[in-house]
C-alpha cells in the first residue's frame, strides 16, 4: 500500500497554472469582502448607542474605530488585488468604484476626528483637574471640621475617642494630659493631610500620563489612518478609470 501512494506522487515540480493562480487570488478577494462585512458589524457596535455629549464615550469610541482600522485597509487591499491575467466581470466594476470611493469618504472621516479627539483629550484633562480639586477640597473640609472638634474638647475620654479614630498609638501606662494629646492629634492630622496630598497628587499625575499616552496614539492614528485611506482612493483610481472609458 504504501509503495502505491509513493508511485503515485509526482517526481517533477507542479506548476501553478494561470487558473489556480486567479482562484488563489478570488480566496483574498472573498477574504476582504468577509473583512469589511465584520468591521461594519464591529463599527455599529462602537456606535450604537451613540453618547455623543460624553467626552468620555467619544475619545473611547475614536480610540476603538482606530483599533479597528486594520480589518478595513486589509479588506480593502485583498478586494482590489488582483494579478495580470484577471478578469473584471462588469459587474463588479460598480462595485469596486464605489469601494474606492468609500475609502475617500472613510479617509476625510478619519481626518475630522482629529479635531474632536483633540478637543476631547483636553476636556478629560480638565476634568481629572477638576475631579482632584474636588476631592481635595472634601478633604479639607473634613480635616478643617477635626479641627474645630480638637479646638473645643476637652474631655480625656473624647480626646482618646479622637486619637483612636486617627489610628493614634496607644501608649499604655503613659499618662497624658489633655494638652499633649491636642498636641499630637494635631500632629497626625497635619501628617495625614500631607500624606492624602501626596496620594492624590500621585494618582492625579498617573491619570494625566494615561490620558496622554493615550491621546497621541489615538490622535496621530486618526491622522494615520486617514492618509492611508486616502492614499488608497488615490492608487485605485485605475478603476475609476476604466469605468470612464467604457462609460
């Protein structure tokens, strides 16, 4: 059995014939058509529901149509590829050129978001500005009334209550006086609005480096992407060409 299947294998080189090369070609083609039916599907998912007043869901969705952005230029390119020795069905000449026109039209699409991610990347930035002088104005009203509550007690049991709740060492043995624990609650109160300070100002500078990170990529892939498209109308005018001759 086995020298049979040997026999039969081919002892020359087989050649790829002009047919096998176009059906090879129609597999790329059939490819970029499920390419673009899937980015169409993935686009209405970014979209649907619009939130269009929300900053937020904008530079999220901009982001998103950049990421995808791939799966258009690919479909694209393996629909438009074709060899020497294909043949265009009149059929698909309508076709082709309204494809190659949708990516003028996706390509100036992609340029205008530049000027909403831009306006988008501030808006966040100014909202974490925002959100931090909101929180550190909270902050300082809840020390600030810690302080008026150190300022008119003096009961020792209070004032240990008060040491407790700031997670106060507990001295034990030690007898202090009312003087010298306002004394170091007040300490510690100074140390815990320095140290919430310096937590929020970390968090608040950790935001701004995402945001900025994310604003380049996303802003300079808008002007990326819309080039390409662009770039693609312009190498596919052939078709629009040969759609004008025979028209």
């Amino acid at each position: 059995m086995t020298k049979q299947k040997q026999e039969r294998l081919p002892k020359k080189p087989i050649e790829i014939t002009d047919g096998i090369e176009n059906l090879s070609f129609s597999l790329l083609q059939l490819l970029g058509y499920i390419l673009l039916i899937f980015s169409l599907i993935d686009y209405l998912a970014i979209l649907i529901p619009p939130r269009l007043t929300d900053p937020a869901w904008e530079f999220q969705a901009i982001g998103q149509m950049v990421d995808h952005v791939w799966s258009i230029l690919l479909g694209l390119t393996f629909i438009f590829l074709h060899n020497k020795g294909s043949i265009l069905k009149p059929r698909q000449l309508p076709i082709l050129k309204l494809l190659s026109w949708v990516s003028l039209i996706i390509g100036i699409f992609y340029l205008l978001m530049l000027p909403l991610g831009i306006n988008n990347s501030l808006t966040l930035y100014r909202n974490i500005n925002n959100q931090f002088l909101t929180q550190q104005g909270q902050q300082q009203e809840q020390l600030q009334k810690v302080i008026e509550r150190l300022k008119t007690t003096n009961s020792p049991q209070e004032l240990t209550n008060l040491a407790r709740i700031l997670n106060l060492p507990n001295e034990n043995g030690v007898s202090q006086s009312p003087q010298e624990l306002k004394n170091k609650i007040s300490q510690q109160i100074q140390t815990v609005a320095q140290n919430s300070a310096a937590t929020a100002n970390a968090a608040k500078r950790e935001q701004i480096k995402n945001l900025l990170k994310s604003a380049v990529r996303i802003n300079l892939g808008t002007v990326i992407s819309g080039v390409c498209l662009i770039m693609f109308w312009n190498l596919t005018r052939w078709i629009r060409i040969i759609d004008k001759n025979l028209g």
